[in-house]
C-alpha cells in the first residue's frame, strides 16, 4: 500500500521560519491512533520550540503544535501531551499519529475550535484559577496580561465563580474584548512602573501574572495583606526584582504553575475540567482569528507583536 501523505507545519531549523510540507504519516505503533485534525492551538511556547530556547535537543525535523482537537472514530477527541510536538510529530498537520493515552473525548455540545486551546492554555487557566489560587466570590482579581489566550479565560473562569475582576491589557483596542469576557474593569497600562497609580485604590487579592520582569513586583506592591500572585509565564521579562519588605510584611504567597512539570495524569484531569467548564458556559475562549495552516508563520509573528486579542487556532483538514 502507499504511504498516507499530510501537510504539516515542520521545523527544519531553529531560528527559521516553518515549512508546510508534504510528509509521510508515521506508521502508528500498537498504543498509537490516528487523528484527523480539525484545530490546532497555536501558543507562545510554540514559537520558543521554533526558537530552539525550550527544548533546543529535540529531534530535527518535525512537526510542532501541542494542543488540537481532531476526529477518531467519528468523534472530536482533545490531544496534548505524551511528547507531541517535542520528542515526536506534534498536532499542526492535517493527521497525527498520537498515543491512545494523549487522548481526550470531547464532551456533546463543545465547539471544537474553542476545545483545540484546551490542551495548554485552557488547562492553565483552569488549573491557576480552580486549583492555585482556588478564586472564591469574596475575591479581588487582577489579570495581567488579560488579552492574551490563557489570560482571557482567566478573566471568564473568575467572573463565573462570581469574583470580581480587572484586567489588564496595554491597549485600549483590547478592552472591549475583556469586557465582554466578564471583567469590571479594564485597565490600560504598558509601563509596570504606573501599574499602582493607574490602580488607585484597587486592592486586588488576588493577582494572576503571565508577563514577570517588572510587573511580578509591581503585583506585590499592589495586593492586599495575605494576597496571592500566581505566575504562568515571562512574557514581558524573565527577570524582575521583588520588594521583599512588602513581600513578608504583608503575608504574601506566590504560587507558580508550569505544564512541563505537572505529571501527565495531573494535565489530562485538567484538559477533562476545563472541557466541562467549557460546556458550562463558565470558560470562554475568545478565538481572535481562525488562520489557514499555510498562514502558520504569520500567526506565530502575531505573538512576537502582542497583535492578538484571544487566542489564535489553526484550522486543519476536518475542520474544511
């Protein structure tokens, strides 16, 4: 028989743009099933892999993409994890041999292309929201970076447990995008440095912070005593200083989540929440643009300019 050829997105070199090619489909291995997709997610640490800064030893070529959502035996599956798009063939091709246990059903009701961002970012606001910072109503949340595709759903996750919510965003365009996402108020600030005066009397407790460098500290100054900062990422700096007197003298925690690190059985429990909450109508993911596959490396320079409200997701064979 001949060899099943697919498109994909592959990365021949660090540093370089994407290719979409014509490939082979792996033979699939006796734990492994093979996905038509339909969505991928497309998210920054994507581009860190194009990059080659996370996981720079990784095998050369392949395809890249963590999270997507595809059709196995007729019905849409969510897929992450088990090595996709690091140690073997990722989701951002037209099929994918996966391993049986990187699959996830989708629950009845779920729209496909909003159930594709479960993988990564979904999880991460499902599980910084519900586990980490266990939000409660009697909550202040401030969400930095808001616009962005993890920090968009936090904002939704928030308001529907009944929190109350401001969100952070360096771009007036971007507010009403929030605002329809359940935030209080949108709060326009590009400069940590102006973050507590454009606060004013604010008193979060509850800060979740997906850029660090100048703004983890910044959170700090702004908390109420006994508040909490929960950091998912380095978007603005990986570096940053942090007042330790206020840190200790106002009872502070500060609470990390990092997805490469949490155990596989740990992410597929979270992927199964965040679906639900998805039914539920108590996560929204705000998709920004559907882009063609073709288009992948505009999509990841979207990134690079902070050009996104939401999140970006490819749209792959099943989806056509």
């Amino acid at each position: 028989m001949a060899t099943r050829t697919v498109r994909a997105a592959r990365l021949t070199e660090h540093g370089h743009p994407l290719e979409v090619q014509q490939v082979p489909l792996a033979d699939p291995a006796d734990d492994d099933v093979v996905v038509e997709m339909g969505y991928a997610g497309v998210n920054p640490i994507d581009r860190y892999h194009a990059l080659g800064t996370v996981a720079p030893d990784a095998p050369l070529p392949r395809t890249i993409g963590l999270e997507g959502v595809g059709t196995l035996d007729g019905r849409w599956v969510a897929l992450h994890g088990h090595g996709l798009g690091v140690v073997r063939d990722g989701l951002w091709a037209d099929a994918s041999v996966v391993p049986r246990a990187a699959v996830v059903p989708v629950p009845d009701g779920v729209e496909p292309a909003a159930a594709a961002a479960m993988g990564v970012a979904g999880v991460t606001a499902f599980r910084t929201v519900a586990d980490l910072a266990a939000v409660t109503a009697e909550d202040r949340v401030l969400v930095l970076g808001a616009s962005g595709g993890v920090g968009s759903m936090i904002v939704s996750l928030c308001e529907a447990r009944g929190a109350t919510v401001w969100g952070q965003t360096a771009h007036q365009g971007k507010a009403a995008v929030l605002e329809r996402q359940g935030a209080t108020r949108v709060v326009i600030c590009d400069d940590p440095g102006e973050l507590p005066g454009v606060l004013g009397e604010l008193r979060p407790t509850v800060v979740f912070d997906p850029l660090g460098g100048g703004y983890t500290g910044a959170a700090v100054e702004a908390l109420e005593p006994h508040g909490r900062v929960v950091t998912f990422g380095t978007s603005a700096d990986a570096e940053g200083r942090l007042p330790l007197r206020s840190l200790y003298r106002k009872g502070i925690s500060i609470l990390a989540y990092g997805g490469a690190v949490e155990p596989e059985e740990a992410v597929a429990r979270g992927i199964r929440a965040s679906l639900e909450a998805l039914r539920d109508g108590s996560l929204r993911v705000p998709i920004d643009a559907l882009v063609p596959l073709e288009d992948v490396n505009d999509a990841l320079e979207r990134l690079v300019h902070r050009a996104v409200s939401g999140k970006l997701v490819l749209t792959l064979a099943a989806a056509r």
